[in-house]
C-alpha cells in the first residue's frame, strides 16, 4: 500500500491493523484513537443552533486493540488512554476544557509511556472553533502540539487514527516528520489538504527567513 507523500509526511488512506505491522519501529506515537463510547454516533446540538455540525458516524462504537500501536513505537501519548487496557504510568496528560457546556466532560485524559510528572493544559473550546472542519472529536492544534513538545528527541511522528490531521499538522509545524494512517476517505482527503497547506507555510516562512 503506497503512501500520499506530502513533503515530510507520508499519508497512508487504510485500516491502521493492515499498515502498522509493514512500517516497523518509529520514534513516537501520537493519536487520538475512537474512545469506543459511540459519542460520533449521537452529534449532540449545541446551544442556539437546530442541528449539529457533524453527521452521524459509527466508527466510535467499539474500543480499538491497542496492541499493534503499543508495538509501533517506545514512546506514546493516546488520549483517551482511560478507556483501554494500558499499564499503569503516571505521566497523565489533561486536557481542561473551562468552557466546556453539560453535556461535555471538562477534561479529557492521555495515557504517556512517558516516565515523567502529570501535566495539564487548559484550552478553551471558544479558541478551537475556528480550526474546526466537521470532524466530531477534532483536538486543538496547540494541544497536540504541546503533546509533541513532550517528545523533543523523537523526529518521526506517527498518528494511527489521523482523521482531520491535526497531528500531522503539529508535527509538520515543528519541523518533525509524519507518518498517518485513516481509514475514512473523506477525513483522509481533509488530512492531506490540512497538512499540504501546513508544510507550503513552513516552505513559505523558511524562504522568507533566508
């Protein structure tokens, strides 16, 4: 399976069972996998509006197997780490959320095989809204680069559940090589639009510093 190379990432459209096993060992990993609680399945209405802004999708209704995403690499950060069958750590990460409405939990959690001190961030829902791009479970842009920053020695990234790219981005953005894999088409072509405009800016910001 042939990969979308867009400068230094490489863009695998598939299912991340199929692919991991052919890619061998990276520096890092990097995801946010479906949590398994059928949240993309029930798009709830927000405030003042009549309909939701994603359609409903059933790729959250069961928990994803670790296994192959643990073996890709030695250094993980998987949100929702909560939800699976994970070892012990104690490098938690946090996400707050000080705006989050009822309906939504005020932090989310990532398990880290980081050996190091919990860490929070606090970003605001109202800050990522204008990324937003239809996907349900989109994370900020500066969340996952802040998670990338954990990892100053790892120079490839790899993002198993890709979907919209916002890892792709961080990584392109901090001058770090990209390996993603989705299995939905349409977040796949999002993805490489997303990146492609992330690694043109870079190309952009390099010349004019020269």
């Amino acid at each position: 399976m042939k990969p979308v190379i867009i400068g230094n990432a490489s863009l695998y459209l598939g299912d991340c069972r199929d692919i991991l096993p052919t890619l061998g060992k990276v520096d890092a990993v990097v995801t946010d996998p479906p949590y398994g609680i059928n949240y993309a399945a029930n798009p709830i209405v927000g405030k003042g509006k009549k309909a939701s802004n994603h359609e409903r999708k059933e790729w959250d209704s069961d928990v994803p197997d670790m296994v192959g995403v643990i073996a890709a690499s030695d250094k993980h950060i998987i949100w929702g780490g909560n939800y699976y069958h994970l070892p012990p750590v104690r490098g938690w990460l946090s996400w707050h959320k000080p705006d989050a409405p009822p309906s939504m939990g005020n932090f989310e959690l990532a398990w880290t095989s980081i050996d190091r001190t919990t860490r929070q961030l606090s970003v605001t829902i109202a800050e990522t809204n204008p990324e937003r791009i239809g996907h349900p479970t989109q994370k900020p842009l500066r969340l996952m680069k802040w998670c990338i920053g954990f990892l100053p020695d790892a120079q490839t990234i790899l993002d198993p559940f890709m979907g919209s790219g916002t890892t792709g981005v961080a990584a392109v953005q901090m001058g770090r090589k990209f390996i993603g894999i989705e299995r939905e088409e349409r977040y796949f072509e999002i993805a490489c639009k997303r990146i492609e405009q992330a690694q043109r800016q870079g190309d952009l910001f390099i010349e004019a510093a020269a």
